[in-house]
C-alpha cells in the first residue's frame, strides 16, 4: 500500500521533470502542437503493441509508442517536404489520421472477447495508479537519458530555436537537431500517457513553460521554473486522483497546471512585456 | 436500411465539417478548429447539468459561448501575454477539455448517458438508433434532423458572402481596406465550428472531428485551383468516405466514426502519391 | 586580386519558383562587398545559397578556393532582421555567446576564454551595460549591433550580413560602419546586402547588382558611371523608386 503510493508519486515527478524540460525547448522551438500530434499519435502503436505481444507490458508499450510516434514525425516532414500544404494542416492531418486508426484498432480488440483490453483505454485519460516498480525503473531510465541529453545539449537546442540559419551556417545538423528533440518528445510521450493519457499529454509539455515564460525571459530560470511547476503539478494532481476515487489522473493534473498559469497570470496582471 | 441510416447520419456530420474544414485550412486555423472541438466539452456538460437532457438547444448555448470563449481566450494569450500561437492554443483546448473531462468525472454519475468514452469516439452506431418518428413514418435521426439545418445554413453563408470569404481567407488587409467586417466573417466561421463540433460530438466524439474538417480539405485542395472547386471536392471526398467507411466498418465488424477519418486519410495519402502524376496532365 | 567567393552557375529553386537564375560572380578579399537589388530580388537567398542554408538546384561555390564545409569556421552569418522572432527569451549576452558554439564539440560549455571574448566584443560595440537585457527591450540599431557582436565574437575572416541598414538610426549606422571598415582594414572580407545604391554605398568598395540574374559587378566608381546603369535599365528604375 505505501509502497504503491511511492511509486505513485516518484513516477509522476519523473514525468513532470522529463515533460518540462522536453516542453520547454518545444515550446522555444514553437513546435508545442507537434507535441501534441505526436501524442495522439502513439495511440495506434499501443495497441499494436497490445494485440502482437497480448500482455499490457509498459516496455513493451513504450516501443510500439515510439515506432508509432516516430511514423507520425516521418509523415509530417514527408508531407511539408512533398506537399504546399500550410504546416498546421499537415499536423492535424497526421494527428487524425493515426488517432483514428488508433481508435479503429482499439474497437477492434475491444470487439475480442479477451480480457486486458479495458486496461488501454486508461491510456486515453491516463491511470498513475496503474504503475509498477518495473515501469518505475523503466521511467528513471528514460528521464535519466533525457535529462542527460538536455543538459549536454541545451546551448545547441536553445540556440537552434532561436536562430536556426545561423546554426546551420555554423555547419550544425538541422535534421540531426530535429531527430534529438522528436526522439525527446517521443520518449516523453510515451511515458507521460500512463500518467495524463493521450488526449491532454501535450498539456504537460505546454502549460508549465508557459507559465514560466510569463515570469522570465532568461533560459536558466526559464528551465527552472518550469520544472518546478510542472513536477510540483503533476504531483499535486495525481495527489488528487488518488483522493478522489473516480477522478482520471489526466485532467486532474492539468487543472492543476492551468490554475498555476491562470494564478500567475492574474498575479503579475500586468503583460511581461511591458514591465522594463 | 440501418445501413443508408448510417451513411445519411455519417454524411450530416461529414458534410457541413468539410465545408467548414476548407475555410479553416486556406486561413491556416485547422489548429484553432481543433481547439474548438475540444473545448465546447465543458459547454456540452455544463448545459447537460442544468437542462438535465440532452437536448440541443441549451447545448447550442452552451456551445456558442465555450466557441466563443476559446477564440477569445487564444487571442487574449497571443495579443496581452504575447505568448506564441501553438502554445495559445494548446494551452486553451487542454484547459478547458480537461475542465469538461473532470466535471463529467464529478457530477456526471455512473448512469448518465455522457460519459468520457462516448466523448472520445463518439457512437455513430448507436446515435443512429435516436430516430425521429411522426406517425408511422422515419423522418430520419436525431443527428441529421439538427444537423441539416446547420449544413443549409452553412451553405447559404458561403454562397452568398462567397466574394467575401475569398477576400477574408487570401487578402484580409484589401478586405478591411474596401470595408469588409474581416472579423465577423471569422467570428461567424468560430460560431459555426462550434455548433457543428456539438451537434456532431454524439456520433464521432470530439477529437476526430478535426480529422474531418481537415482532411477532405487537404485533399480536395490537392486536385483544385479555385476555392469554388475545393468546396465541392472537399465536399464529394467528405461523402464517399462515409459511404467506405460505413461499409468497412460493418464488413469488419469495428467502430465507424474511427473508419470514416481512417478512409478520408487514405484518400488524402492517394492523393499525394498521384498528384506527380496529375502535374503531368497537366503540362502535356 | 585574391577572390574570398567564387559562385559558378548558382540556381537556386523555391520550390516551382525561380529565385536565382545562374549567378556567376566572385567576391574579392580584403574589400567590402554590397550585394544590392530591390526586395525579392534574391539577395538573402544568395547568401543562403551560398553559406549552404538552403538546398540550391545547381552550381558550384569556393571559399578562398576550398570547399565551404572546409571553409566554414571561418564564416560569419548575421541574419536578416525579418528572420529573428524579437520576443524570444533570450539575452544580449547569450545571443553573442552563439558566436563562440562550435559544431566539432557540442558537448562543451561557455569557456572563461569564450566569456572574455563575449565581452571584449560587447565593449566593441558599445553595449556593455546592456549585457542582460532580453533582446527584445533594444532599439533596432542595438539590435543589429548585438548581431554584429555575435559575428565578431566568432572571430571570422569573412563577415556576411543582410541587410544590416534596416531600421537602425543613425548613430549605430555609423557606428556599425566603423567596425566594418576596421575589419576590412584589417583584411576581413566583408560581404554586406542592402536595398538600394543611396546612403551607404560610398561605403562600399565593390558592388553586384542582382535581380534574380547578375545585372552587373565591379568596383563602385565603375557601376555608378551611366553605361552601367544603363545596362542595368530595368533595375535602376526600381531602385531610384525606393
Ligand atoms: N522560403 C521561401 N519560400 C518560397 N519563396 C521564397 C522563400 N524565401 C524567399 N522566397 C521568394 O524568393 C524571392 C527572393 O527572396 P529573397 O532572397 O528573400 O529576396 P531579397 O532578400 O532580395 O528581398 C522572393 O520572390 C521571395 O518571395
Ligand atoms: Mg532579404
């Protein structure tokens, strides 16, 4: 029971730090609704994941998530690449189209007499309580790696956001800069779904930089304050998940997030941009 | 039957959002449409709390204001806080759907009929067992009985300010110079949007109805020059796809609405695999 | 003369659209170079083009007579205003300190060596005080003289800047003028875009003219004189409407 709850807990800060930190240069980047694609994205790779291996392993999972995740990344620049289309058409385009197969595929096997389907759909809202030591030691690794990645490469992603011409310029790898923070953004996905579920994922990607960004323009507090609020967020709202007996995790932490955006903004009131 | 039912019901949904999903993608709002479709979830309960049913009219209410709630609020982001566009957006649907999830979680009880799943996917399978009967005789579903009035609507808005869409989606400032309102046309579309993603939620759900806003779009766009032509493609694309899908859906036994996005991707796929081939039609 | 660029047959596509039709030229050394057209003319995409930013459709380009990948750490690039999204969160200090990142190890962090550097050239361009300021809170010469910083700092021997004029007021103009010809004293190649032949062309040691095609190229005494100007007919009219 306690230990249940420990878990509870060291999974969701463990998203809540990868969320922020992958967010945040996703967000510089303005690239936040390609989190969002990305996240509704890995629905069909999920199931797929389900239906070959027949068990609801997060491993397991998390591969299907990320082959399917990675699809989806592949299609959007294939299409910018092939077709006049503006880039919010391709987004949404992707977005529904694996959504949809997702869920296609999901009624399939919910069509299956067999058990174990009722646990996938908790990947739409999400279920922290789900969670075991193994997916836990699964999580550490992978906020492990992108926490390492961030840190050696920060200068680099901020720098590419800002100004990419000139890093290409400087002989930098645009492609090799896109494939590190859409292989971030997937991983991060991928793991944050148990917790906020595929619909309301790119909130935990978004809101927390947001909210930062309203109190600074400098990337160390930037990256910081980020952290601070969406770990503090995710932990406060999957507190109240678990209080609340029927309470899905996703929106619960969202809610939580937003008030913090909301309250910060009515807090400063005046627009960031106008103090000196 | 049940099946041209089904293809009717899927058409009342498909059609008004095609048409729709073509002024979205020439002004680049496709992201805006989905926000919208998400966001009048906490509209939907909120009417549903108060009103105890599902009828349509205090949901449209609720509807409009939580359309027009989201445009303002995504604006109000990007003009005071200068926060960048896809972070106003995405911020704005994920509040305000989160807000519609947790409320239908909290007051909503285990026998209502709005639950989380139903939103998701929506259930053209059973919204078509909502029949409207006078008499002894079918007038049609629920769903294409509310739906047909907003597709006349729809229609006669673009037929007749055709002139002014076209300025308001390629050349608003020459709009705003000859006196066009630019902003109520795009208000108009919001308001629109929002109905459509209200009366359509029952039968597709809330997040594929962006699949059907913009896919048909992206492909009719794919074959036509003129916004005249693109409207009817879309249109004619929007339609075949629900026909497929229906069909596939009962051939496989799986869930429709999923189908019918499913079908209209593919099509938007053939479609950018072929157009080499129609470049040189039309060079020769 | 030694020539710091050789551009052979440079055709570069946006997609169906034609933006440079075979631009043969070459850039001296040691000299400061306007490449001048009106807008759309194709200038930021020869840079572009050039500095290998955007994929080209055909034609060669030479650095000092090697490859720009050889080449390369030796380029400075100072982008078009346009491009730059001014609320970026962002400092003047960081924005010149992307001057000292280098590709072969991305790993490493700002150096002393590196911040010393950051700021011997804020000094240089006299904003020192500003060093913490979100680049947005700047006028548009301090602005454009941050970006100069950041070329400086990458301590190039060839410095490419479009359209640097834009919106700037007077004082940064001369002051950015100033650094310029230093540098060519000193015997940096600078290569510096601009709209039209008024203002600081006196400035300038060589000219192109470009309009999608060279129109023509030399010396500026030369370009100036009426036959060249004739040649270039369609163009002059242009720029005299600017
Ligand atoms: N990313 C782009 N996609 C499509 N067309 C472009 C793009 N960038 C520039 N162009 C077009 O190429 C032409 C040359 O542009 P540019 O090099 O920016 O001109 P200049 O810098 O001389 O004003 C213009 O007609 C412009 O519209
Ligand atoms: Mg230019």
């Amino acid at each position: 029971m306690d230990l249940s709850i420990w878990i509870v807990f060291i999974g969701t800060a463990l998203i809540g730090i990868s969320a922020a930190l992958v967010g945040t240069f996703t967000f510089l980047q303005k690239k936040s609704l390609i989190g969002d694609a990305i996240s509704h994205s890995i629905l069909p790779g999920i199931v797929l994941a389900y239906m070959i291996s027949g068990q609801r392993n997060t491993l397991i999972l998390m591969l299907g998530a990320f082959f399917s995740g990675w699809l989806a990344t592949q299609q959007i620049s294939w299409l910018q690449r092939k077709t006049k289309l503006k880039s919010d058409t391709i987004v949404a385009a992707t977005l529904s189209i694996f959504f949809a197969l997702g869920l296609a595929m999901l009624s399939y096997i919910q069509g299956r007499p067999d058990d174990g389907q009722a646990g996938l759909s908790d990947f739409l809202f999400g279920k922290i309580a789900a969670l075991n030591i193994e997916d836990l030691y699964l999580f550490a690794t992978v906020s492990a790696l992108i926490i390492a990645v961030t840190f050696f490469r920060y200068r680099v992603m901020f720098s590419f956001a800002f100004n990419k011409e000139f890093m290409i310029s400087k002989g930098f790898s645009l492609r090799w800069n896109d494939f590190i923070l859409n292989s971030m953004t997937i991983l991060v996905v991928a793991m944050g779904v148990q917790a906020v579920g595929v619909v309301l994922m790119s909130a935990l990607l978004i809101i927390p930089v947001l909210t930062a960004r309203m109190l600074t323009y400098q990337l160390r507090s930037l990256i910081t304050l980020s952290l601070i609020f969406g770990t503090g967020s995710s932990l406060a709202g999957s507190y109240i998940s678990i209080l609340g007996k029927n309470i899905p995790t996703g929106p619960c932490i969202i809610m939580v997030l937003s008030m913090c955006a909301i309250s910060v903004a009515l807090l400063l009131r005046v627009p960031f941009k106008i103090k000196k | 039957m049940n099946d041209l039912l089904m293809i009717l019901t899927a058409c009342s949904v498909a059609i008004p959002a095609s048409l729709l999903g073509v002024l979205l993608v020439s002004k680049s709002l496709v992201m805006v449409g989905d926000a919208i479709s998400h966001a009048v979830l906490p509209g939907i309960v909120v009417a549903y709390l108060l009103s105890g049913t599902k009828d349509s009219v205090p949901m449209l209410f609720g509807a409009a204001i939580t359309g027009f709630l989201t445009t303002f609020l995504i604006d109000f982001l990007r003009k005071k806080w200068r926060i960048q566009e896809d972070a106003a957006i995405g911020f704005t649907f994920t509040f305000l759907f989160a807000l519609g999830v947790l409320m239908i979680a909290i007051f909503a009880g285990k026998n209502s009929d709005l639950d989380q799943e139903c939103v998701l996917y929506g259930d053209l399978e059973t919204s078509i067992l909502d029949q409207v009967i006078v008499g002894s005789y079918l007038y049609g579903t629920r769903a294409i009985l509310q739906l047909l009035p907003l597709t006349i609507t729809l229609l006669i808005v673009i037929i007749v300010g055709f002139k002014g869409w076209k300025v308001w989606a390629f050349n608003p400032q020459f709009g705003s110079f000859i006196g066009i309102p630019i902003q109520a046309f795009q208000l108009v579309l919001m308001l629109l949007l929002s109905i459509h993603a209200v009366l359509s939620f029952e039968s597709v759900g809330v997040i594929l109805v962006v699949g059907l806003l913009v896919l048909p779009a992206a492909t009719a766009l794919q074959f036509s020059g003129t916004l005249a032509r693109t409207f009817l493609y879309s249109a004619c694309i929007g339609i075949v796809s629900c026909v497929f899908g229906v069909f596939l859906g009962k051939w496989i036994n799986i869930s429709i609405s999923p189908l019918i996005v499913c079908v209209n991707g593919l099509l938007f796929l053939i479609s950018i695999f072929v157009l080499p081939f129609k470049k040189s039609i039309r060079s020769s | 003369m030694k020539k710091a660029v050789e551009i052979n047959d440079l055709t570069v596509f946006y997609r169906d659209t034609l933006a440079l039709d075979n631009v043969s030229v070459s850039i001296n050394s040691g000299k400061i170079t306007g490449i001048i057209g009106p807008n759309g003319s194709g200038k930021s995409t020869l840079l572009k083009g050039i500095l290998g930013i955007i994929p080209v459709k055909k034609g060669t380009v030479s650095f000092f007579g090697s490859s720009l990948e050889k080449y390369r750490s030796k380029i400075a690039y100072v982008p078009q205003r346009e491009s730059i999204d001014w609320d970026f969160p962002i400092t003047v200090e960081e924005v010149v300190a992307m001057g000292r990142i280098r590709p072969k190890k991305w790993w490493s962090r700002t150096t002393m060596a590196d911040r010393e550097i950051v700021k011997e050239t804020l000094k240089k361009v006299q904003l020192s005080e500003f060093v913490n300021r979100q680049i947005g809170q700047l006028s548009g010469g301090q602005q454009q003289r941050v970006f100069l910083a950041r070329a400086l700092a990458q301590e190039a021997e060839l410095i490419v800047m479009d359209e640097p004029f834009v919106g700037i007021d007077m004082a940064s103009q001369e002051s950015i003028l100033s650094i310029v010809q230093k540098l060519r004293d000193s015997g940096k190649t600078v290569v510096i875009v601009h709209h039209d032949l008024s203002v600081v062309a006196e400035y300038f040691d060589e000219v192109i003219l470009l309009n999608k095609k060279l129109i023509a190229n030399g010396p500026i005494s030369e370009i100036l004189k009426s036959e060249n100007i004739e040649k270039a007919y369609g163009m002059t009219l242009l720029l005299n409407r600017k």
